[in-house]
C-alpha cells in the first residue's frame, strides 16, 4: 500500500475530524477563562455561545426517545448536539468515574449519534473529555 492510500485510509477513520477538533477547542477555550469554578449549567451556556460566536448551530437539550422491543422506556436528553452530528454531555465534579463513562457509552448507542462527548470541568488540573465513537451494530 502506498503512502498516500495509507494516509487517506487514516485522515478517513475520524469520523467529523475538523468539527470534533472545534469542538475541542471550545472546551479548552471555556476552561482557560472560567476555569473549574462553576456549575455545569455556566459550562453548558458558555458551551451555547462559543459555537454561536463560531457560528456552528447547536441544539441545546433535544428529546431522544429510548425504546425497548419496539416499545418507548422514556427519554434521554443530552445537554448539547452540534451541527446535528455531535452529542455533548457535561459534567462538573472532581473526576469523571467509571460509571459515568458507561453511562454516557450506553447514552450514545441508544441515539443515532456517532461521536460523543463526555466532557468534566469540574477537575482542578485541566478540561477532561472522552471522545466516544458508535458507527457499527446499528
């Protein structure tokens, strides 16, 4: 294989590079000026107006219904979709725990989301986010 193929086959394997990039960005951009202080809720609106400022549409708590054997269980509701492709969940506590990692995975595999991110502001040190990958089984 040739290096160029290779390099196409890699740049291809990220699913939304440039916006997940953005997306990023954004995070590290609220940490640096509001550092780990706040509630989420100040995270989740400084979130809404960096992507207004970067003019890329956000939905902001959409209803996704969770069924079960063709029957509705409820609803999920996370905190944020950007450009329609980006699930966003945040978090404000002192480091993101096991069990939030699962449930935020089970969160993206009962929508048709693709990429998600579980992001904590909440940790003294710095900004943390996982990025979350569902592209298959569906």
């Amino acid at each position: 294989m040739n290096a160029k193929r290779r390099e196409n086959i890699m740049e291809n394997k990220i699913i939304y590079k440039e916006l997940s990039y953005i997306v990023q960005g954004a995070f590290f951009q609220i940490y640096k000026k509001l550092g780990n202080y706040f509630k989420e809720k100040i995270y989740h609106r400084a979130l809404i107006e960096e992507f207004n400022k970067l003019e890329i549409p956000t939905e902001n708590e959409r209803r996704i219904k969770i069924f079960y054997n063709d029957k509705l269980m409820g609803t999920y509701i996370p905190d944020l979709i950007v450009d329609s492709k980006i699930l966003i969940e945040i978090k404000c506590k002192p480091n993101l725990l096991p069990p939030d990692i699962r449930q935020f995975w089970h969160y993206l595999r009962a929508s048709d989301y693709k990429v998600g991110y579980l992001t904590n502001f909440g940790s003294t040190s710095k900004v943390e986010y996982i990025r979350r990958v569902y592209d298959t089984a569906r």
